[in-house]
C-alpha cells in the first residue's frame, strides 16, 4: 500500500470518528437543554414500536400546550425498549416553550455518561489510527525495476 492510500485510509477514519463525535455532540447538548430548561408536561402514549434488529424501539406520543394546542411526536432509542408502556398510557414528557417541536421523554436522551462512553470509544478508534501511522513506513517504496540489480552485500567478512 502506497503513501497516498495510507493517507486516505487515516484521513477517512479521522473524519468518522470525528463526525460521530460531533452528532453525538450535538445530541447531548440538545438533550441537556431540555431536561434543564424544558417544561414538564404529562402526554399520552399513541403508540410503541418495539425494538428490531435493524431499527431502534420508538414512542410515539402527543400532549397539549398551555393554549390547548395538540402535538405529537415520535422518540427513539436504542437503549430504551419502553416494554412498560402501552397505547393509552401517560408518560413524562419535557419540551421546550420556544420551540415546542423539541420534545422528548423526561430524563431519556444521550445521558452524559453515554456520551463519555462513545468518547472513549472514539478516542480508542483514534488511538488506533495513531498506532497504524506509527507502524506503516512512510518512506520511498524501494525500487522494483527490472534493470537494476538488489545492492550487493560485504562478504568480506569471514565467519568461523
């Protein structure tokens, strides 16, 4: 493998890892700012999609502002499996007064100890790439020409 597809492979890796990093990012901090400055309200459970091998579980749910307005949103999660709840069924929610579409159950959501995990996570991926850095030789390929002969070797020396 040559110097530019080795370069390729750890720019790429970088660049996942990093923009893991920053959705999970992102998530937790939207996360943080409605468990702190969201407004508590009890909604109801329309209905739970139980977890699959290929989709996370998800709640769907609606609760009502203080003007009466009606909204309904939908959660998911990968750690969450809401086996506890069934259609018809209050749940805590919190949402945010100046923007009501974000919304969520209360304290769900990327928790900051998830987030540590996926950090160390990332850290871990990241050390691997400045394992394989260290271990590829980046210096000039030699020479495989069909016209020149491998460099002699000193036999002069004598061994009994």
């Amino acid at each position: 493998m040559g110097f530019p597809e080795k370069v390729t492979i750890i720019c790429l890796l970088v660049a996942l890892v990093v923009s893991v990093l920053m959705v999970l990012w992102n998530v937790h901090v939207k996360h943080e700012r409605l468990q702190k400055k969201g407004r508590r309200v009890q909604g109801e459970v329309l209905l739970v999609e139980r977890a699959r091998e290929d989709r996370p579980s998800r709640v769907h749910y609606s609760f009502c502002l203080p003007d009466g307005t009606e909204l309904r949103h939908a959660y998911q999660s990968y750690l969450d499996s809401w086996d506890s709840l069934h259609r018809g069924d209050t749940i805590d929610l919190v949402y945010l007064p100046e923007d009501p579409e974000q919304s969520m159950p209360v304290l769900h959501g990327v928790t900051s100890v998830e987030f540590v995990f996926w950090l160390v996570g990332g850290l871990l991926v990241l050390g691997l790439v400045v394992f394989m850095l260290r271990s590829w030789d980046f210096g000039p390929e030699e020479s495989t020409h069909p016209h020149r002969k491998p460099a002699a070797r000193d036999s002069s020396h004598s061994y009994r």
